[in-house]
C-alpha cells in the first residue's frame, strides 16, 4: 500500500514537472516571462543580502536568550538558502522557458520544486517553533505579524498547487508561478520584521551597517 501511494505520487510529481515544461503549457505567459524573471531576482538578491545581514548582526547581539537566537539564526539560515539556492533555480527554470531550453527547463524546475519544499518546510517548522516560545517577552510582539506574514505569503501557494497540480494551462502556469513568488518573498521580508520588531536585532543591524562602512 504504502509503495503504492508513492510510485503515484512519484508519477505525480514527474507529470507535473513535464507539464511546466511543455510549449503547449506555456506558450500563452512568454510575455510576462521577463516581468516574472525581473520579480525573482529582485525577491532574490534582497532575501540573500537581508538575512546574511540579520547573521552578521546577530553575531554581535548579546542581549537576546540562546534559545531565541538559535531559532532566529535558524529560520535566517533557511531564509537565506531560499536566496541563494531555491529563488535562482526558479530563475532558472523562467529562463529556460523564456529560451525554449527545455533539458535546462525540467532539471532547473526539479531543483526548485525540490529546494522550495524542503526549505518552506524547514521555515514554517521553525516559525512555528519561535511562535511556542512564548516565555520570552521580546518574540510576543512579532508572533503576531510573523504568523500572519506566513499565511499570506503560503496559503496562495497551496491553494493554487491543490487546484491546478495536474490540470496545468497557460494561465495556470503563470498563476502557479506567481503564488511561488509570495512563498519567496516572505524569505525577503522576514528581515525588515525583525528590525521593525526586535529592537536588540535593529540595533546589531545598525552597527553592522556602520562597522562596514567605516571600514
């Protein structure tokens, strides 16, 4: 039973994964191929220099409890490998739609699918861990935001992956790939959170932008 349900999730994923890079699937979005390329770099490059910022500065905070810097420095971690890995795979993949490189196209799409998932999982895990530490006052008041942020930012995504998963067209492509965007930029805005929230991480912040440019 058990390797039943998974060879047809396996054969799932693969259908899906050739439906993305099929021309009949994506012929219709060629326009909106730059604009959604342009998107995801700038998502990129700010989740990447945001969060290995939010590193540097908590590297210098000392008031913050172990406990709450290990989950921060975790989810930030995370946050940044979206930045450096699973965002530039997807950009990837946009281009090689854009190119009509369709070898390029299936692997770059994998990588992403494969590295969004893991490291959403991992991010939403550890959220959720930052949201039960309710001891420590300074995390009470970016709970809140923090879990709304997260619903906002994933719940599209799910929605449109449980509609479209194996009915994929033109329109749902581009709707599939602009609810990833969301998953993305919530990668690019957790550091403005936490500086707007956390006045111990805005203060490193501070810091590390000064020290660096002094130096």
């Amino acid at each position: 039973m058990t390797s039943a349900n998974y060879t047809r999730t396996e054969g799932q994923a693969e259908t899906f994964q050739k439906m993305r890079c099929s021309m009949d699937a994506t012929s219709a979005v060629q326009g909106q191929l730059f604009y959604l390329i342009t998107i995801n770099t700038i998502v990129s490059v700010v989740a990447f220099l945001g969060n290995a910022l939010i590193l540097f500065a908590l590297r210098k905070d000392c008031s913050l409890h172990p406990p709450s810097k290990l989950l921060l420095r975790c989810l930030t971690t995370t946050d940044l490998l979206v930045g450096l890995i699973a965002e530039p795979s997807n950009i990837a993949y946009l281009i090689s739609l854009l190119l009509g490189e369709w070898h390029l196209c299936r692997f770059s799409s994998a990588i992403s699918f494969i590295m969004g998932y893991m490291l959403g999982t991992v991010s939403l895990l550890t959220v959720t861990a930052v949201s039960v530490d309710r001891l420590l006052a300074l995390l009470l008041g970016l709970r809140y935001r923090q879990v709304v942020a997260l619903i906002v930012c994933y719940l599209p995504f799910g929605i449109v992956t449980s509609l479209f998963n194996n009915h994929l067209s033109s329109f749902n492509v581009l709707i599939w790939d602009l609810s990833v965007i969301l998953v993305y930029l919530n990668s690019a805005l957790n550091p403005f959170l936490y500086c707007w929230k956390i006045s111990e991480i805005k203060q490193a912040v501070k810091m590390t932008v000064r020290d660096a440019l002094c130096c």
